[in-house]
C-alpha cells in the first residue's frame, strides 16, 4: 500500500502547460454552462463579457500571490495543511468545516448541472444516465485519485476546446456573421445595451466572488502544491487568458438560438441549441464537451473534498489511522456522498446564478480572512476564522441590505472590518 500523500498528489510534476490543462479541467464547471445563458439574458452581452471575466480575475488575482504561498508555506500539500500550521485548534476545525461544507455545495452545483445536461442531451431516464456518471466519478477520482485524474485533463480539454471552436464557427459561417448581429438587434435589442450600472455592477460581484472561490478551493490548493514553483505565476496568468474565452464562446453559441426566434426561459436556450445542432459530428462533439466539462470537475471536486474530509478532519480525530485505514475512509467517504448527490439530483433543481450568489455573502467574507493567513507574519489573532461566518450571517439581519448584489458586498465589509480589528487585539489576547 502506498503512502496516502500518493493518493493527494499522484506523484505528479506539473509544467506551465500541463498545469494549464489541470486547472481549466477544475474551473470550467457545469455552473459555467447553466450561468452563461442566465447572464446573457438577465445582464445582456456586457454581463456575459463580465461574467467571463469572473474565473479570468480570480485566477490572476491569485496567480498574484501564488509565489508568495509557495515560498512561505513549502512543503505544504493541502489547504488544510494551512489551516493546520497557522491557525489554533478551535480556528483550524471551524475553517475546516466551513471548506467541507463549500466543497459539498460545489458538488451538489455539479450533480444538479449534470442532471440538466443529461436530461436535456440523453434519451434515457436521468438516474440511470447519472448513476452510471457517479460510478465513473467514483472509479475514476474516488479510487484512481489524482494519478487517474491528470491522465484524463488532457482529452477532457481537447473536447471542450473542440466545441467551443468549431460550433460557432460552423453556424457563424452557415448562417453569416452579420446575419445572427441583424436578427439579434432586431428581436432582442436589449441584450446590446451597454450603458447599464447594473451590469457593471454584477460583473464586480461576480469577480468578487470568484476570488473567494478561488482563494477558498481545495482542489487549486492542490494543484498549487503539484506545480514546478519557478512555473506557478505564469501557469495562473496563461490559464486565466484561456478561461476568459469559454463564457464568451458559450454566448457565441446562444446568440445562435436566438437570433431568428423568441424563448420562454433560460433553459430551453441549451435545448433549442441542441435541436439546431444538425451535424451528428457536431452533436456528439458538443456531447462530449459538455460530459468532460461536468467529469472533470466533479472528479477534482471529489477527490479534494474527500482528501479534506479524512485528512483533516477524520485523521485528526482519529490520529492513529494507518495509510490503509486512510485509503479505505476515503473510498467510503467519497461512494457515500456520491450516493447522497444521486438521490438530492433527482429531486432538486435550482437557479445557477442565484444559487451562486446565495452562497457568495460566504465566499465573499472569506477573502479577508484568507489573505490575513496567506500575507500576515504576525501571529494571528484567535477571533479571524470567527470574521466569516460572523459577516456571512449577519447580512440577513440587516434590513437595510437589499438584493444578493448587495449582501456580498456587506458580507465582504464586514467581514474585512471584523478581521482587521481581531489583528489590532491580536498581541492582548490569552493565548492557550
């Protein structure tokens, strides 16, 4: 049996290329599908440009400090390894918990997607189709860890780039370019309206909250600490450019839909492109984009919530598990959940982006936190870890905060104002 940290790290090195490949595979998520169509209605094209923008900002701001990560915490493999070295007991399982339990909500975005998708693509009932994607997750990241999942970044990313070229071109050029503007301006001039401070202002939250999904993911933590340190920066700021072409290629695609006819709702816009998909090339290509979209994620979402589950909160409990005893938690833990995501799936839908921003006001309020324990030398103080929830909470008990725009950006304040004033009492407190 193989040391546990095989099974976290895969004994893998990773260059500015395949670093690239690993971190699209993990942040071009189902939610980016769902959302992109959302965006572009509710926000018009300006909106769907700052929404690409969101993973693009998030990945240089921390490409930005990543150096500095590796550099002053080498050795380190996970998030929780962090946690563990600057945090105290109390401050290190309230953090803990807080990522396991935004690692779940992740998973559970990525399940409800694939059943969308799969409903939408697929002629079968939708449990039989996602308990044969949950086997796959489970054989592939559950068991195979990061070793197996590197191995199938690679084909997952020539899928999607596959799809997000070749599909709009084909129709851009079939139906002609100015053709799908004309029609557009003509049926739905709202989505080219620019001069709209609601857009702006959506595009400015959803940085912010990328930053804190970024700062915050166990899986990128991991992917960090695999990369070849004179080569993180870069991978970061290459990755970002890249990303920032996968929301705007998604709205290429849905001005397809819409250019000639009218829609209902959001989600009918995946199924009318599916209907004018003709090519069975074609389909089956954008099949397998959108399958290696939801795939990778879910195996990197699963195998970092499961290695932080044992690693960092069942190995602390139970100090004396053996490498094989840790092997075996981890299968258990990650066949259990994926069992639980089966059954939420097939009875729960949700709104992508209001979803999103339900659990921003979290995200947002750990930005603060987190850059105190990645930049701070000081000894930090015993009350930071408490800045998130604290902040995350308290917006919904302030009545004058109205709209989810709003309590993300509350939640960030606050959580900012709680954070710096924990570290100017920092050397009073009582340290046990």
């Amino acid at each position: 049996m193989k040391n546990y940290n095989y099974y976290i790290t895969g004994a893998v090195t990773l260059g500015i290329s395949t670093a690239i490949i690993s971190l699209l595979a993990r942040w071009i998520t189902a939610n980016t599908i769902l959302s992109s169509p959302e965006a572009l209605i509710k926000y018009g094209l300006v909106g769907s440009i700052g929404y690409s923008f969101m993973g693009a900002a998030a990945l240089l701001l921390f490409g930005f400090i990543s150096v500095r990560i590796r550099t002053n915490y080498p050795g380190l493999l996970t998030l929780g390894d962090l946690f563990q070295l600057r945090l105290r007991k109390d401050g290190y399982y309230l953090l803990s918990s807080i990522v396991l339990f935004l690692g779940l909500d992740s998973l559970f975005m990525q399940a409800i997607g694939a059943s969308v998708l799969f409903e939408l693509l697929l002629g079968i009932p939708v449990w039989i189709s996602l308990f044969i994607f949950f086997l796959y997750t489970f054989l592939l990241a559950g068991i195979g860890g990061m070793k197996w999942i590197h191995r199938l970044e690679g084909p997952a990313l020539l899928f999607i780039f596959s799809a997000i070229i070749f599909i709009p071109m084909f129709f851009f050029i079939r139906e002609g370019a100015n053709d799908i503007y004309q029609g557009v301006r003509l049926l739905h001039p709202y989505l080219l309206f620019t001069n709209n401070q609601e857009t702006i202002y959506f595009a400015a939250t959803a940085m912010l909250i990328g930053f804190g999904q970024m700062i915050s993911d166990r899986a990128t933590w991991q992917r960090l600490y695999i990369m070849d340190l004179g080569k993180v920066r870069a991978s970061f700021y290459l990755t970002a450019l890249v990303w920032s072409t996968i929301p705007l290629s998604l709205g290429g695609m849905l001005m397809i839909v819409i250019y000639d006819q009218s829609f209902t709702e959001t989600y009918s816009l995946l199924f009318e492109l599916v209907n004018k998909i003709e090519p069975l090339l074609l389909l089956s290509i954008f099949f397998l984009f959108c399958f290696s979209t939801i795939s990778s994620t879910m195996n990197a979402e699963l195998h970092a919530t499961t290695v932080h589950y044992v690693r960092h909160i069942q190995h602390k409990i139970r100090p004396s598990m053996t490498d094989k005893q840790l092997y075996k938690a981890s299968y258990k833990f990650s066949g259990i959940l994926l069992f639980i995501l089966l059954v939420i799936s097939l009875f729960f839908n949700f709104n992508a982006l209001e979803f999103l921003f339900f659990f921003g006001t979290l995200y947002a309020a750990l930005i603060p936190v987190m850059l105190f324990i990645i930049l701070s030398n000081r000894r930090l103080s015993r009350l930071l870890p408490y800045a998130a929830p604290i902040a995350a909470i308290s917006v919904y008990f302030i009545p004058t905060i109205n709209g989810p725009l709003s309590s993300v950006w509350c939640s960030f304040a606050i959580s900012l104002v709680v954070s710096f004033g924990s570290m100017l009492f920092a050397e009073k407190e009582l340290y046990s």
